[in-house]
C-alpha cells in the first residue's frame, strides 16, 4: 500500500499541485514580463524536482516523486476562473492551504515537514527567478516586498520553519464536491 492510497484522487491532486501553486502566489503577487515568467516557472520545476530528489526523501517525498516521473498528471478539477492577478494569489493561496490541511491530516510530522519546505522552496526560489522592477534589466531587485509579502503569508499560513508547526484543526473551505472525506468520527479529521 502505497502512501498516495490515503488520499482521494482530488486530495492527491491538490497534494502535488500545491508547490505549483505556492510559486503561482509569488508570481502573481508581482507579476514579470515574459522572460521573467519564464524564469519563475523554471524555478518552480527545478524547486519541485530538488525536493523530491533528495537521497533522504520521506514517504511522501517517494510518493510524489513516482508520480512525477511515471504516471500522466490527473486532470484538474473545475473550479472558478480568476479575473485578475489578485484572483490567481489567492486561488493560489487557498489550494496550498488545502494541501498543507491534507498533508497535515493524512501523513505523519516528517511528511507534513518536508512538504512544508518544499513549498517555501517554491516560493523562495521563484521571487528569486527574476528581478522586479527597474528598465530593460538593469536595476530592481531580485525579491520585492509584494513577494516577500506573499512569501510570509504562506510562512505564517502553512507554519514556516521559524514558527514550528502549525496543526490546521479544521478543514481549509472547499466547495461541497471537493470536501475531504470525514475521519472516523464524522469530523473532518482522519486522525
């Protein structure tokens, strides 16, 4: 039985497209031109493929990985269309907090720990793809303070490693269809 077996086929998807969508966070905080989205999007990939590549993967870790390389990617559920860049943020933000609940509920603290880093990976990685501001590449800065912003949202949100672990005792909102699967006590929590 393999760890992915604990979770739904909608779980499982918003569990490997959450470090997507921390990086879709910092991208839309600030959006670049294209050679920046360029940049961002390679840094995601790359952040991604760090983390679960790692010789000291934990079962999650594995798990990923062996979608990552094996399988076709599921289709996306359907859900709202954003509008607009401050859209796209917080979709961005509420698909990793459903991750992070996910991840929190159905794995063990080594698990929740390196998926947790990985999406500050993510999110470091891609505000340090590419510099915010200035003329034709010359001058701005390579994170600004709309990514750093976003940056400590998701920190404080998913329990970054400076403040220890934050334990999500309720279920992040999702609409009906989308709903985790209620634990044993009817709760919500697969504890």
């Amino acid at each position: 039985m393999s760890l992915k077996d604990n979770f739904t086929a909608d779980e499982w998807f918003k569990v490997m497209t959450g470090p997507g969508r921390a990086g879709a966070a910092v991208v839309a905080s600030s959006p670049s031109g294209v050679t920046g989205l360029l940049a961002e999007a390679q840094a995601i990939a790359n952040a991604v493929r760090e983390s679960v590549s790692r010789d000291s993967r934990t079962p999650l870790m594995e798990a990923m990985a062996a979608d990552l390389l094996g399988q076709p990617a599921a289709r996306a559920p359907e859900q709202e269309r954003a509008r607009n860049v401050e859209d796209v943020k917080n979709q961005s933000l509420e698909g990793v907090r459903q991750a992070m609940w996910l991840v929190n509920a159905k794995t063990s603290a080594a698990d929740a720990a390196a998926y947790r880093e990985m999406l500050m990976l993510v999110a470091q990685r891609t505000a340090e793809a590419a510099k915010e501001g200035g003329f034709l590449g010359i001058g701005g800065e390579r994170v600004n303070d709309k990514e750093r912003a976003v940056i400590e949202e998701l920190r404080q949100m998913i329990g970054g490693s400076e403040t220890g672990v934050v334990m999500h005792e309720t279920p992040p909102a999702t609409s009906p269809d989308t709903r985790p699967e209620p634990g044993p006590d009817g709760s919500g929590n697969s504890n």
